[in-house]
C-alpha cells in the first residue's frame, strides 16, 4: 500500500520584530563596551602592577610635604603563607621630619630586574583612619606583603615613595 505524501509548505519563519531586533544590538552593545572597560582599565597597569584604594589628589600643602617623610630601616624577607606559597615581607619605618601631623599616607613600591625595569608596582596604604596620625618627629613601623613577585627581580632593595599624604586636621 502506498501512501501519497501531500508536499506541505513549510512554515514561514516569522521575521522579527524591530523590538526584537534592537534589544539584540542593545545586549551586543552592553557587552563589548563591558570587554571594552575591563580590557582598557587593564591597559593602564603593566600586568605586575597592583593599585589599592587610590587616594583623591593632594592639595599643594600635602605634596609640599610629602618631602618630610622618610622611608627608612628597609628590610626584607621571605616567609610562607598559610597555603604553603612563599611570600615576600617589606618592613621598614617611616619618621614624619617636619612640624604637621599626617593622617594618611600612601607608598608605592617598585621592585626591578637586572635591567633596572620595572617587575613589580605596588601602591598600599601605610596610615589609615583606624591608627593615630603620625606626628611631627614621630617614627613608626609597618609591613607589606607581596605574594608574586616575579623571578625576574634582582633581589635587591625595592624602591619605596611616598605618593599620596593627607595632613590632619587642626595643624
């Protein structure tokens, strides 16, 4: 027995709708500009640099300023963290020289290769609003941890600056 198969149409693909249509190109856009952000913000950091909790622009006082902290007793070494990576440890001391007190001060940290290129940038926050200010003449002591610095640095004494200060209020 044969059966007549009847060639139906097939059914019309429904065009979409213009709605449809720059809802598509809405979401494309949001993603590449997303891609576009992420990959940009990455540019302006070499892929060793780090930066935490930039600070606002120092008024002209602060940056006059900055000139009376020194970074001093710079000492480093290497311990492991508690899942068994090596980490390297700044400790050094910074003595506020001049007549005002600081609040906050932010250093950056460099560390290079044999080539005197730079391997490693780090930017931390030294004083934050949870410690005392820093007064005039006073010293104080703190620590940074790296967690991957690289191969590369030619294990000698990192350079560390002061990039940012805020003054305390009332002196």
């Amino acid at each position: 027995m044969r059966e007549i198969l009847q060639n139906e149409k097939p059914p019309e693909k429904e065009k979409p709708s213009r709605l449809a249509i720059l809802l598509r190109v809405l979401v494309l856009a949001v993603v590449g500009f997303s891609f576009w952000r992420l990959f940009d913000a990455r540019d302006g950091q070499s892929s060793g640099s780090r930066q935490t909790n930039l600070p606002a622009k120092m008024n002209p006082a602060e940056a006059a300023y900055r000139g009376n902290i020194r970074i001093e007793n710079i000492a480093l070494s290497r311990a492991e963290n508690f899942i068994h990576q090596e980490v390297t440890i700044l400790d050094a001391d910074t003595l506020n020289s001049g007549q005002q007190s600081i609040a906050s001060f932010t250093v950056t940290v460099e560390f290079f290769d044999d080539l005197h290129q730079v391997v490693l940038r780090e930017t931390r926050g030294i004083l934050g609003t949870s410690q005392a200010p820093l007064a005039p003449g006073q010293r104080r002591s703190f620590s940074i941890s790296f967690d991957r610095v690289p191969a590369s640095w030619n294990r000698q004494a990192p350079s560390v600056q002061v990039t940012y200060l805020q003054l305390a209020a009332g002196k």
